[in-house]
C-alpha cells in the first residue's frame, strides 16, 4: 500500500457506512449484481494500494452490501454453484472481510488522533487569542483562570480548523502523486529565491504584492509575465496551499490572510475544488522535518542585531554641573545657571524624573519640592538644601548600582547572543551533515515504497488473471457441456440414418434376390428356346415335318410362381418374428407400444402390464407408439397381399396348398423357423409337439446373450424334471441395427409335469437369479391361437 491520504472523507466510521448504502436493486438481476460487485472490488483494491483508506473501506463495505443482495436473489439461489465460481465470490468476501477489519481499526485511530490534535490546536489558539486581546488592554491573563469556552455535556466545543495541513501530510502528498496541489508561497521574494521546495508546483506570491483588499485579477499582473501562466493553474488543483515563514493561522493584515480573502471573496469566475489550506509551523517548520527537499536550506535573514538601550549619560554630567554651582564656593549674583536655550530649569523633581527615565527607577518612591537654588538664602533654606543633596546622593549611589547592574546585564547578553550564535553554527552543521543521511534514508524507503507498489501491481495483476483463467474454465465447461448435447443429438441423428441404412440395404438385397431370381428365370427359359430350336433345326435338317407343333413358346409359370412364393413365405416368416409379442406371442398390429428401450408390445397386452417383460423396466404415464414395428407391420401386410395376388393368378397354385409354417417344427441343427435353439435333455426322449401341452411350459424372459441350456437345465431342475429347452433370439428385429443388433433373448422351459410350472410360479415372490447377479422373468405360457390360412 502507498503513502496514506488524508482524512478528508468523513469524520468516522459512521458516516462512511451511510455513505457506502445501497440503494433499490430489487430489480437487477443476479448476472448483473455480480459484475457490479466485482468492479466495486476491484475499484475497493486500488483505492487501498493508492493510501485511500476511506474510499477503500467505503467501497469494501459497499461490496459486502452487494453480496448480501446477490444472496438473497433468486436466481442466484437456483444455480448459486455457478455465480459463486463465476465470479469468485466466496474468496472476495472473505478478503473484504478482512481488509475491512483492518481498515476499521486503522480508521479509528486515525479519527481519534485528528480529534485529539482539532481540540489541542483550538485550545492553543483560544489561548493565543486571549494573550493577546490581554496584552491589547495592558491587563496581564491569569493562567489559572478559566477559558471562556462553550461546554455542552461536559465537552468543551471547539471550533474544527480544517484549513490547516502539516508537514508530514504535505511530504505524503508529494510523495503519492494522486492528489494535485498547488504550494502559493507568501514570503519575500528574495527569502523564496534563496531557499524554496524543489518541487515544480510552487509559486511565490511576494508579500509586497498583498495589501489588503487586494483581488486576485490584481495579484496576477503584479506578478512577472513568465510566472502568470502557474497563476492561473490554482483553480485546476485538488489542493491549494499557502504559506509563509512561521504561521499557524490567517491572522488579520497577514499576507496569507490577504491572499485567502482574495482568492475566496475577491477572484471573479473562479471555481476551486477545496478552500485554500494553510501550512501548519510555515515553511519554516517544513525546512527542518524535510531539508532534502528544499533548495539552500536556509533560516529568515536578520539585517541588523538588536539594539540594547543605553543611557544618557549627558544628562548626568549636566545634573552634576548644576549641583556643584550651587553648593560650590563663591557670591551667588542671583543670576541662574548658563544652560542651553532649548534645556528647561532644571530642578530636583526634574533631575530624579530625568535619572529615572534614563535609567528605568522613575517608580522610586522619592518626592522632592519644587526648589530653585539662589544665593542669600535663609539656614532653614540651607538645611533643606543640605537634605536635598544628601537624598541625591543617595539616589545616585542607587544609580551606580542600577548602571553596574545593567552592565552585567550587557555582558551576559552578549555573552548568550555569544553562545546562540555557535548554536546556530552547530545546528546548521548538525543539519547539513543528517540531511545527507535522512535523503539516502528517504530515498531507500520510497525505493521500497516503488517495489512494493510494483509487487502489488503484479499480485493485482495475477489476481485479475486467475478471475479471467475461472472465468474462462467456466466458459470452457459450458462449452463442453453444449458439446455433449450436440454430440447426443449427432448421436440420435447417426442411429436414425443408419436406420435408413438398414433399410436402404435390406431394400437393395431384395431387389437383389429377385433379380437373380428372374435372372435365373430367364436363362432357364433361354436354354429351353434353345434346346427347342435345335430341334427345330434337325427337323428343317432332316425335311421331315415337326412331330408337334409349339403353338405357345413361353414357358410355363409354375417354377417361377413357387420360387416367387418361397420367398415371399420368407420374408413373412421374419417380419411376423420381429412382430412377435414377448407376452403373448402374437403377431402385433397396430398400434404397436414400446418401452423405454424399444421392446414392442402389443395393444391388447400392454394395458395389462406395468414392466416391459424383456428388461423389466416400467412404462411411462402415456403410452409410445414404436413407428418403426408399424412400419414393418405395413410391410408385412403388403407381402401377404402380394402373395394372395400370385396364387390367384393363373397357373399359380391353389393358396390352400402353399406351405405353411408350424409352430415349433424341427429343423435342421436344431433350429427352427422362428430362430429358436432347442436343447433335449440328454437320457430323455424327445418330446413331440403333438404331445406337449402349453401348461407344461415356462416362459423365461431377459435371457443374456451368453445363456446356454445347460445352465437353465441346471437351475430350473430344482422344481421338477426338464424334458426341453429352447431359446428363441432376437438379432433379426428391424429396430435392432440402432442398438447394437443385441437385446435380451426369451425362451420356454418343457417339465415332464405341469406341477413343475406351478412350483415355479408360486417362487416368484423369490426372484429366480442366474448366475446369482442376473434376475430372470418368469411367467405362464400364454395360449396362443393358431393363424387362419391367407385366403
């Protein structure tokens, strides 16, 4: 922190709160509270690194103020994580809190000092007023007297000087640099051209130039032209200050009164920031704190040493002249003493009263008549004479002591001014010898001053930084964050056009089969045109007549009406497996629901269950449609009617006759048309399905993909003997490409009998746990109708 500033703010701590109150912001938002609370702090940091100790405090106080508003906010209170690392809010607070536990105290001592030294300066000035209105009336002031001063409540009431500024608080000023102030100078010209602050601020206004009543328009052209432009830079300063070599005050007829009354009554026009300060102790006071800063450090000049009062010995001499004639020996002719023409008679009352004023005893008590010595005077004239004579003999003895005495007065003076003038030569000395120190002192300490200043500078610096780098973390996180949502959103995008993939593929691949197919078709049909025409040419060849006439040469449709079939019976056999209802395992049609993870059910069962028997998770409030299941419901609905079409054309075969898939028909390597595995338990015959009955089964759902019959064997023995087990797979539905192509397998679990399947589900209360870790759905095989024949 800097040099401090002077008080000028306030006058405590109170007064700065009222100061820093808030007003209505019941009507900001919390992004900008915060930014407001942050350029307060940041302005609350300068003002303490630049010695402001007030605007600091007032400025950290007014941002605790503001973070006690942002608290209470809202939206702060809905993402208060994010305004509070945002904007660094916790940290500042605690620093506030802290600097202004600091600044309190300073501030405090700080008042109580300035008071303290506000009620000494007026006691001194009360009292310096009342020396001298005494001293104006003769009278001499009784110390121990009471101080007419105004009390109130026990407190005497003086009034403030706040136009005073001490020396120290003038170096501070020059040293900071924050606060401009402009130095007039009152004292003579010649006294300022010897010795003056090394400071460009600095103006001397000559005492000469002030008299009273003078205006400001008339100090300016007194002054030489050179110097008018400084002039005229008193009102742009924050500060102005006069001085002079010793005051204390704006006493009446000073120069630094009459240049106040002229820059505050008499400058026309002018505008000044503050009223003028005076310098507290002069220049005189400051040239001793700071000589390092003063050119030619140098005391007020005496021209001449003080003048002792001496006697007027004539006088004397005359005195004793006039007394010797007259008790001298000789004829008194009746004629007076020659004396000169302008002296008056003189007469014992004057002498005494001529001794006492040349030699200060005119208060002695002595009285003499008025007497004129004469010659022929009476004895009793005599005897007074004789009296009067004797008493002036004694008065001038008194005199000689009185002259010894101020003789010795003489010498000690001289000897003291003797002695005052090698302390003056001991102190100058003293003087020129510290100053040199005390500079380098000085300059040492402002040396530190600087670093430290630049020190903090940095530490500002790296704190702004550190806001900045939170502030773009933030940034940064919500940029990551954006970044997520795009890349679900590019996920869910990826997965529906690769849905069309699929689809576009499967599309290709059909119109690929039966382009083979018809291909095929063709070469067939070629080939039999050849054959035929071969023989045609024999026939030519050998000029016999064709046994049998072709009156039709296309070949007949058949085989490729049942190829046509064939593959149409296929593709019906996928879709209605991907149609499959996991409950009751019917083909769905529409509307076709799903769960959460697209597991179709169909309408009539889904009202009927809360979980999705696959994953086992819970349906929502409302219902969701599975688009993609109805479109391949669509598609299957198309394929049958193609296939009704082609068997009623003709040559197409009777519908009744085309081949029909059969539940649970074996096929080769144990897998039949529905994609199921089945497994027979190794010692047991297998069963046929004529003899199998649906409440021998056990439908289990949410079969892993790794699931082998043996295991489900092993687990389900526990509740009777197992004849079958099959295990149907799912990685042909149409909505499988999008996640992954796997999702969980379903199967049926075929007991010897059916108590076995009522033993099973009377545990369910007891989940059935595969591998221990993964829970299986367990339920009743549903009765499922069998599918009349396209017609």
């Amino acid at each position: 922190m800097g040099v401090l500033k002077p008080l000028y703010f306030g006058t405590d701590l109170s007064n700065l709160q009222k100061s820093a109150k808030l007003g209505d912001t019941s009507k900001w938002n919390a992004k900008a509270l915060c930014q407001s609370s942050e350029k307060v702090f940041k302005e609350a940091v300068i003002q303490k690194d630049l010695g402001d100790e007030e605007k600091a405090y007032v400025f950290f106080y007014k941002y605790i103020e503001c973070v006690q508003k942002i608290n209470k906010n809202p939206e702060f209170k809905k993402d208060a994580k994010y305004f509070t690392s945002m904007y660094n809010i916790q940290k500042n607070s605690k620093k506030a809190i802290v600097t202004l536990e600091a600044l309190a105290t300073s501030l405090e001592k700080r008042y109580d000092e300035k008071n303290e030294e506000k009620n000494v300066a007026e006691k001194i000035a009360k009292l310096d007023l009342d020396l001298k209105s005494s001293e104006s009336k003769g009278s001499k002031l009784d110390v121990n007297s009471n101080i007419d001063t105004p009390i109130k409540n026990g407190i005497a009431k003086d009034e403030p000087k706040d136009y005073l500024i001490t020396h120290q608080k003038l170096y501070s000023l020059i040293n900071q640099k924050s606060t401009t102030f402009f130095i007039l100078d009152t004292r003579p010209a010649a006294d300022y051209h010897n010795s003056s602050m090394t400071i460009p601020n600095s103006l001397s206004v000559p005492e000469m130039c002030l008299r009273p009543g003078t205006t400001a328009a008339s100090i300016g052209k007194n002054l030489k032209v050179e110097f008018r432009s400084q002039w005229d830079r008193r009102t742009t300063v924050d500060m102005l200050i006069l001085c002079d070599w010793t005051g204390s005050d704006f006493l009446p007829d000073k120069p630094v009164t009459v240049l106040r009354d002229a820059i505050t009554k008499w400058d026309l026009g002018a505008e000044y920031k503050n009223p003028p300060y005076l310098l507290q102790g002069g220049f005189l006071k400051f040239l001793y704190a700071y000589p390092h800063i003063v050119r030619a450090p140098s005391e007020p000049r005496t021209d001449s040493k003080p003048v002792m009062p001496s006697l007027d010995l004539e006088i004397r001499e005359r005195l004793r002249a006039e007394i010797s004639q007259c008790t001298g020996k000789g004829d008194y002719d009746g004629r007076e003493v020659p004396r000169s023409k302008t002296e008056p008679p003189v007469t014992i009352d004057g002498a005494c009263s001529l001794f006492g004023k040349a030699a200060g005893v005119a208060d002695l008590p002595f009285t003499a008549p008025k007497v004129c010595v004469k010659r022929g005077v009476s004895n009793d004239d005599n005897a007074s004479s004789n009296k009067t004579l004797t008493d002036i003999d004694a008065r001038k003895c008194h005199l000689d002591q009185l002259l010894k005495e101020r003789s010795h007065l003489e010498e000690a003076i001289n000897l003291e001014l003797s002695q005052f003038g090698k302390h003056k030569e001991h102190v100058g000395s003293i003087i020129g010898s510290k100053s040199t120190e005390m500079k380098n002192l000085i300059l040492a300490a402002e040396k530190y001053q600087k670093e430290n200043k630049r020190k903090m500078q940095k530490i500002n610096q790296a704190d702004q930084d550190l806001v900045d780098l939170e502030r773009r973390l933030a940034e940064v996180r919500k940029i990551k964050v954006d970044l997520k949502n795009e890349c679900q959103t590019n996920e869910s995008r990826i997965v529906e056009l690769n849905d069309k993939i699929h689809k576009l593929e499967v599309c290709m691949d059909k119109e690929l089969e039966n382009a083979q197919v018809e291909e095929s078709n063709i070469e067939s049909r070629i080939q039999d045109l050849k054959r035929k025409l071969s023989e045609l040419d024999k026939v030519i060849d050998n000029g016999n007549a064709p046994s049998k006439v072709l009156t039709d040469p296309t070949p007949q449709p058949e085989e490729t009406t049942k190829s046509w079939i064939d593959f149409i019976d296929k593709e019906i056999d996928e879709k209605e497996r991907d149609l499959e209802c996991p409950v009751c395992l019917e083909v769905a049609a529409s509307p076709i629901y799903m769960c959460a993870e697209s597991h179709l059910i169909c309408r009539n069962c889904r009202p009927k269950v809360k979980k999705c028997p696959e994953c086992r998770m819970k349906y929502g409030a409302k219902p969701k449609i599975h688009r993609y299941a109805e479109k391949t419901a669509e598609e299957l609905a198309r394929l049958k009617s193609q296939r009704v079409k082609i068997l009623e054309q003709p040559g197409g075969g009777n519908p009744s006759e085309a081949p029909q898939p059969s539940i649970g028909q074996d096929m080769p390597e144990a897998v039949n048309k529905s994609g199921a595995r089945s497994k027979t338990v190794r010692g047991q015959p297998k069963p046929s399905s004529g003899t199998i009955n649906d409440n021998q089964q056990l439908f289990v759902g949410n079969l892993p993909h790794n699931c082998e019959e043996e295991e489900l064997v092993e687990l389900f023995t526990r509740y009777g003997k197992v004849l079958d087990v099959r295990i149907n797979q799912k990685s042909g539905r149409a909505d499988a490409a999008w996640r992954g192509g796997r999702v969980p397998n379903f199967g049926f679990i075929v007991f010897e009998e059916a108590n076995s399947v009522d033993m099973a589900l009377r545990d369910k209360d007891k989940p059935i746990m595969l591998y221990g870790t993964h829970r299986l759905n367990v339920e009743e095989k549903k009765m499922r109708t069998p599918r009349a024949p396209p017609s």
